[in-house]
C-alpha cells in the first residue's frame, strides 16, 4: 500500500518537473533550446529566474525517480514479531524521513515559482529582456516623423525658403506720458453712472491665413533696346575678320550669310555671299582681292571682294562640314577641321586636296597655323590637341590640352608658342618645343569660343559664352580689361586697325570696345527681328 502511495506521488512531483523544465524553452521562444542558447540566457540581463526553474525542475524529477522506485520509504523497517518498544526495539528509523519530507514540499515551491513568474519585474520583459525605450511596443502605432518639402532633383541649399508664418501683431501698450513737474492731483472717485447695455457683436468671420508674397529681389532695369538695321545680320554673328588694310571688316553668321563693312562710314558694303548652311568662318587673302569662307554645307569658297563672285569651291566631300579653317601667311595653303575629325591641307594655288590627317576620335573645333606656314595646330571637342607637319601631313605632337573642348587657337608671332581657349574656362599657353604649358589665362565663367591676338602680339583678346570679351597681358597673364555685352554670348573677337576690340555674338551686332576698357557702342546692328 505504501508503495502505491509513493508511486501515486510520484506523478505530481514529474508534472511539476517537467512544467519548471519547459519554463526556459518558453523563454527562448522555443528556437534556440540549445547549449549555446542555454549559455546566453543564463548570460542574461536576468539569469535568477532560468536558474530556479531549472533547480526545482530538477529536484522534481529526482523525487518522481525516487518515489517512483521506492527508494524513500516512509516507515522503518522491522522483522516480524520485532516488538516496537523496549530495549529489543528499534531505536531509529531505517528509511529518510527528514528527505522525503522536503521532496513533499517540493511541488508546492514549484507552483509558487511558476505564479511568480507571471508577475512584471521592473524593465525587463519576458525572458529577462531589457525593453528599449527608443523601440515601439507591438501594438503601439509608430508616430510618423515630419515630412519634408524638399523639391526632388533640387539642391536642398538653392530651395526657395518656405514663407514665414503670419504672426499677429498686438499694439504695443501706449506709453504713459513722463510725469509732469508737479504732484499729481489726487484722483477722484468716479461718477455713479448706470451701466450701458453692450452692444450686440457681430460675427467674426473665420480667420483666413494670410500668405505674404514671397520676397523677390528688385529686377534690375531693363536694358534699352538695341539698335536695329535691315542690312543686319539676322542671327548670330559667329566670325569676325579685319582686312589686311584695316578699312574693313567681314562677318560669318548662322543666318548663312557673310557681309563686308566698312568701318570708317560704318556701313555694309556688300553681302559677299551665302552658304547652303549656317556660315562658320570668313578670312582675307593676303593678296586682299579674295576671301575663303566655309561652313556646315562642307564648302570652302574663294570670293572676289569686290563683287562677291564665286572664283573657287573647295567641297570637303565625305569629310563632313568645315567647322575651322586657317590660312597660310603666303596664302598658298589652307587648313580646315572637320565633322569628322579629320584635317584638312588644301593647295590654294591648285585648288585641289593635298592631305588628309586623320586622328582626332572627336570633332575638330579648332585650327591655326603657324606665321611661317609649316606648322598646324589643330584642336578637338574632347580637349585632345595636335601639331601637324603642313608639307608632309605627319602628327609631330598631340597632347591632351584641357578637360574640355578647345574652341579657339592662335600661334604667337614667333611661331614656338601657341595659345588655347576650352569649354573647361582656361587660357592656356603652350611652349610647342616642349609641349609643357607655360602660363594659364583665368577669369571666364563660360567657355572660351574665341581668341585673338594683337599686332604688337602683347595683348589677347577672348571671347567667351559668359558674354563678356576680356582683355589679357600676354607677359603676365593678367587681365587688363573685361567688356560686358549683357545681351548673351560673344562667338568672335578680333582686333581693329587702332588697337579696338571688336566683338561678335549672340545678339546680332558687331561692337566696338575701347582698348583700356568701358563701354562699347554698337558699330553696325543686327536686323529687326
């Protein structure tokens, strides 16, 4: 009988082993009941509660071992017949009743442990987990920050400000007088005068937010008009040429058109001719009976001065058009850039092609050549820069001039130094006996279309898409003057028989700039729009 008690105590004592045994795995959220996942939990910011519920668990589970086996019998044991008392009797029991009495209050401090459980412990979650105060709780709405209007693709510096919020102004209290020299008269008490009925209050509409205008700089006054002709160029003037006499100059336009002006009775002489497409370069002939001009129809033409006659057609054929073009001194040979990338030696004399250099991977927007005429400098949109033999056709140098396209070239007067203009906004000057860059010309803001030496070869004139021609000391590199179009880019430059800049631009006019700076008078207009 006693054997089947013990075994009958043996079930609770298991079902409390094995409640106390699984507590930790529920902890663990029953995905990591490993050694390593015992390990950190025990390594816990709580490791008291894992650890009793696996001491009692296991003392629950050796007790159930115990009783179930009847190793912890409850009573002494006597032989039969052995009386109980007297001097025969036994005097202690043989069984552990002191142990099987704690093993009997071992499923009470089990339950207790597992209702302590069930109550919060200060900050730390279930499993002894510390709750971040910086993480949402499950159930509690994330609170969204607050949104930004910040245009998208826009620079968060260059955002127009938003406009302040109206703020109504209160008058300022009505600042008492500064007393008089005099006490004060003591005040009187007031008159007993029946109360007046207030008046009946009219309804205030709903306040409306009022959104003050936004705050514009002051524009500034709109420049006068410019003067107009009907003779005029009726787009861009993008060449500028003075005759080898000085007397006149010649024009190249996107209207296709070249004209002849006379500068001392500022007026057009003649419209010299027109291209199939928009016109890119006009040049005298040393002789000053003739000019080539060229354009994007791929042409070269010679023309008579005089009447404008066509005596010659260089076609460029598959070479694309004539973006460039340049002179020899003695006038025998002519170089042009092209589409394509190719440059282009001409025979002037015989009217037929006498080299064709190919090596440029990109446009050519630049030539020149030297004042001895053995040597041409030719320059591409990629930056890329190269000197040709004239004669024999053959690169003798190429370097990578800029970081951007060249866009205007002009050899000094002794021949061994060479200055560019780029899209990358530099001057630059280069020794071509070493190819190394000797001075560097800065100041534009936009890229430099145009250059131009004077006679004296002191001064240089650039032209640039910031709309400004500046004038540089060749000696320092210092910018001497700097004239303002305001009307849009400046294409062409050129020096005028009395040391003047001329310019040529956007705007249509032909203007004329004093050589020490100041304002320019337009010296022949653009036509009506």
């Amino acid at each position: 009988m006693d054997r089947l008690a013990d075994r009958l105590f043996a079930l609770p004592l298991l079902a409390a082993a094995m409640a106390c045994l699984v507590r930790p795995y529920l902890l663990l959220g029953g995905r990591d009941f490993t050694w390593s996942g015992m390990v950190r939990m025990l390594h816990g910011p709580a490791t008291l509660w894992p650890v009793v519920f696996l001491a009692v668990g296991a003392l629950c589970l050796l007790g159930a071992l115990l009783f179930w086996a009847g190793l912890l019998p409850g009573r002494p044991s006597h032989p039969t017949g052995t009386p109980l008392f007297g001097r025969d009797a036994e005097t202690g029991p043989k069984g552990r009743p002191n142990l099987r009495r704690a093993f009997f209050v071992l499923p009470v401090i089990a339950v207790l442990v597992l209702l302590a459980d069930q109550f919060p412990r200060g900050a730390h979650g279930p499993g002894g987990e510390v709750a971040s105060p910086s993480q949402p709780k499950a159930n509690e709405p994330k609170i969204p920050g607050p949104k930004t209007n910040e245009p998208k693709g826009q620079d968060v510096a260059s955002a127009p400000p938003a406009p302040e919020p109206v703020v109504p102004q209160t008058p300022p209290p009505t600042a008492s007088p500064p007393e008089a020299a005099n006490p004060p008269a003591p005040p009187t008490l007031p008159a007993l005068v029946p109360p007046t009925p207030p008046a009946p209050v009219a309804p205030t509409p709903p306040e409306v937010a009022v959104i003050p205008p936004p705050t514009v700089a002051p524009l500034p006054p709109a420049p006068s008009p410019l003067p107009t002709q009907p003779e005029g160029h009726r787009d861009a003037v993008v060449w500028l040429a003075v005759a080898p006499d000085g007397h006149s100059i010649m024009s190249a336009s996107t209207d296709h058109t070249i004209k002849l002006w006379d500068i001392a009775g500022k007026h057009l002489i003649r419209d010299l001719g027109v291209h199939k497409d928009m016109a890119r370069t006009a040049l005298f002939m040393p002789d000053g009976v003739s000019a080539l001009t060229a354009g994007d129809d791929g042409e070269i033409v010679q023309r008579r001065l005089s009447d404008g006659a066509v005596l010659h057609v260089f076609s460029s054929g598959g070479n694309g058009g004539v973006n460039k073009l340049a002179i020899s001194p003695n006038g025998k040979r002519a170089v042009s850039g092209h589409d394509t990338g190719n440059v282009i030696v001409w025979d002037l004399e015989k009217g037929v092609v006498l080299h064709v250099m190919s090596g440029h991977d990109w446009s050519v927007s630049a030539v020149a050549v030297s004042p001895d005429g053995k040597q041409a400098l030719s320059g591409s949109i990629d930056g890329t820069l190269k000197l040709w033999d004239v004669e024999t056709g053959k690169q003798l140098r190429s370097w990578h001039g800029h970081e951007q396209g060249t866009y205007g070239a002009v050899f000094t007067a002794d021949g061994h130094q060479l200055v560019t203009g780029s899209g990358d906004y530099t001057i630059r000057l280069w020794d071509l006996d070493s190819g190394r860059e000797v001075r560097r010309f800065e100041g534009h803001e936009g890229t430099v279309y145009a250059l131009a030496l004077s006679a004296d070869g002191k001064r240089l004139v650039s032209g640039s898409l910031d709309g400004t021609a500046r004038l540089w000391d060749m000696d320092t590199g210092n910018q001497i003057a700097m004239f303002d179009s305001q009307t849009g880019p400046i294409y062409a430059v050129a020096f005028a028989a009395d040391g003047t800049v001329l310019t040529g631009g956007d705007d249509r006019t032909i203007r004329d700039w004093p050589a020490i700076g100041g304002d320019g008078v337009v010296l022949f207009a653009g036509a009506p729009e």
